[in-house]
C-alpha cells in the first residue's frame, strides 16, 4: 500500500549544506517512528529529481520535496509548486515543477498537491562539513517539519504559505517558473 504522504530529500552530504535534505528526512524518519505515523508516509532521498521520480508520486495525497538552497530565506522557505510546462534542457535533473509536468503527461491526471520545503544553506563545497549556519537551520526545519506532518491535510498545508509578491518573487536568483514562493508562517 502507498502511503498518503511522501518526502522526498534532495541532496549530497558529501557537498556541505547540500546534506540539509537527507540529514532532515533521517531526523523525521526517527520522529514517525517514535510518533506512530510512519505508516502514513513514505520516504525517499536522491541526490536529484528525474523523470523516473513521477512514477514515486502515483497515488498520493501531498507530497513534499526537501532541498538546500543557496540564495533561498532564512532560516527556510515552504511554498506549493504547479506543473510547468516550460522545456526542459536536460533530461538527468528536473525542477519540482518540470517533475509535476512529466506526471501529468505520463499519467493524464493532475498530480498530488506537491510542496517544497527549501532549508537555506551556506556551503556546497566538495568536501565541506555541515555549517553553523546550516545546522541552526535544520533544527527548525526538523520543527516545521513535524508539525507539517502531525496535520498532513492540503488545506493546512497551503495556509502555511503567505505568497511573495511578484516583484520580489521575480527578483529571487532561486526562482524557478510556476513556483508559487511563501514566506515562512512560523
């Protein structure tokens, strides 16, 4: 059986703050368990998105993807993503919203309500150990996070989001189209 919810962490832990995504699911990993939800959720970790991860999205209800981000608010940014339909220049590496894209195609329906939660990081050297900075974060991320989880219902979800008004959203180095960007509602 699928679970309802899936989190997805993107990310490399070999690339400094770029481990904020995996080290966040293994902590929520260890807080389902303890909780009694982890039946209700499924988890996934890579080091990018890929065509192959629309067929991981079939069947759920929400679905969240966790990254680093390097120009992203601090401490982080949840907002819900659309479908875009704008090309894509690479087949090895897609945006959320390319990922929902290629799930409409694939399946012919709308995808699940999908939601990004984007930690922001200082560091992505090879090499590089997690910063201060970085683990301040994830601490509230893993916060934000459980309480997401404790009430994983779309419009409770949604309301978390205040959207950013154009002009600053456009203005974000970050921004990627059809990304409806929220400020943080903590």
């Amino acid at each position: 059986m699928v679970a309802p919810v899936l989190i997805f962490a993107v990310g490399n832990e070999s690339r400094g703050d770029d481990a904020l995504g995996p080290l966040l699911l293994r902590e929520l990993d260890v807080w389902l368990t303890g909780s009694g939800l982890s039946d209700q959720v499924d988890l996934l970790e890579d080091f990018q998105l890929q065509v192959e991860h629309a067929l991981d999205m079939q069947g759920r209800q929400l679905v969240l993807f966790v990254d680093a981000g390097m120009d992203t608010a601090v401490p982080y940014a949840f907002y819900r993503v659309q479908p875009d339909a704008a090309p894509v220049l690479y087949s090895h590496a897609l945006a959320p919203e390319a990922l929902l894209e290629v799930y409409e195609q694939f399946y012919r329906e709308a995808p699940p309500a999908v939601f990004v939660l984007c930690i922001r990081g200082e560091r992505f050297e090879l090499g590089e150990g997690l910063s201060p900075q970085a683990a301040e974060r994830l601490m509230l991320a893993s916060e934000f996070g459980k309480k997401l989880l404790f009430a994983p219902e779309i419009g409770l979800w949604d309301a978390r989001c205040i959207p950013e008004s154009v002009e600053k959203s456009m203005a974000r180095e970050d921004n990627h189209p059809g990304q409806a960007v929220c400020e943080i509602t903590e």
